[in-house]
C-alpha cells in the first residue's frame, strides 16, 4: 500500500482546518453575532492567512456557519416522528426545534443584510418544507385551522420560535420556559 501523497496530506490538512474553521464560527456567531474573522481565527487556532485561504469574505464565512448549522439542525429534525395526530406531533417538533432555533437565530442575526434575503430563504427550504406539510396534514385532519392560509401559518410559527429565542437572550422569557411557551403559543395559533 502506497503511502499518501503530499497533495492529499494537504486536501486532509485543509479539510481539517476548514472544519475548524465553521465549528468557530458556529460557536462564536451563535453568542455574538458581530465577532469579526480574526475573533473566529483566533478561536479556530489559525492564522487570519489560512481563515482567508478558505472563506475570502465574512459573508463567506457566515454563510457556511449558517449551512452547517442548518445541516445538522435537518438531520436532528428529519429523525422525529411525525405521523399520527398532527397536534402531537407539531409539539414534538416545535419542542426539538427549539434549541436549533436558539442557536439559528443568533446565526440568522450574523447573516441578515450579509446575505442576500433569497439566499436565507433558500437555506430555510426545508425547514420551511416540513413545517408546511405537517400544518397541511393537520388540517386535512380536521386538526388545525383552515381559514388561513397555510403559508401564513408556517411564518407565523417561525416568527414565534424566533421571537422566542430573542426573548430568551433578552432576559425577558428563562430557557427553561420557552420550548413550553412557543409550543403553547403555536398550539394555540393553529387551534384558533
């Protein structure tokens, strides 16, 4: 077996500190949406010069921390069970939902007016796709509203989930309260 080559050693090495790079980014974006590149090189363990190899600009950066949170987020939230009664399972839904959102939301603070709004909105797809289907379920069951439309429904529970990860890092809603209140609140929006 043939030793790896220098070029792939360097594929590896960058793989590596491009990991690094977004899982910096991940974490600090998340606490502090304005912390700048050389906060998150610094936290990465790299140099500015390597951060810059890989992501030219910050939006660069945001974007990919936005994509690797949503990535994971999906992965999380496409292993929930959602059959059955639509009631049950949109509170297991918002209820696994809420820590992503919490972290989101704070990312979604660190790309807004970095990236454009089609491009947050086309990351949002599939959130916003399983969102939708479900609230359709719930109301082909007889379940959930139908006087409006189910569009609107979808934004207003992501605007309830937002507001509610705002809420918690304005000191106004405690953590361990919120995945109730949004699921309440939600419940009680699409019961109307």
């Amino acid at each position: 077996m043939a030793a790896p080559s220098a070029g792939s050693r360097r594929r590896a090495d960058a793989e590596r500190n491009i990991a690094r790079i977004v899982s910096a980014a991940r974490a600090l974006l998340s606490s502090d949406p304005n912390a700048t590149t050389d906060d998150i090189a610094r936290f990465a363990g790299i140099g500015r010069m390597t951060l810059y190899g890989h992501f030219r600009t910050r939006a660069d950066l945001v974007e990919a921390a936005l994509v690797d949170a949503l990535r994971a987020g999906d992965e999380t939230l496409s292993s929930i069970d959602l059959t059955g009664d639509a009631r049950q399972a949109m509170t297991r839904l918002l209820v696994s939902s809420w820590e992503l959102v919490a972290e989101s939301a704070a990312l979604m603070t660190a790309a807004d007016g970095v990236l454009p709004a089609g491009r947050l909105r086309e990351l949002h797809a599939e959130p916003v796709r399983r969102m939708a289907e479900l609230i359709g379920r719930g109301q082909n069951q007889g379940a959930f509203r139908t006087d409006l439309p189910t569009g609107w429904l979808v934004s207003v529970v992501h605007y309830i989930l937002h507001g509610a990860a705002d809420e918690v890092r304005a000191g106004r809603l405690p953590s361990q309260d919120a995945a109730d209140v949004v699921t309440k609140s939600v419940q009680s929006l699409l019961t109307g």
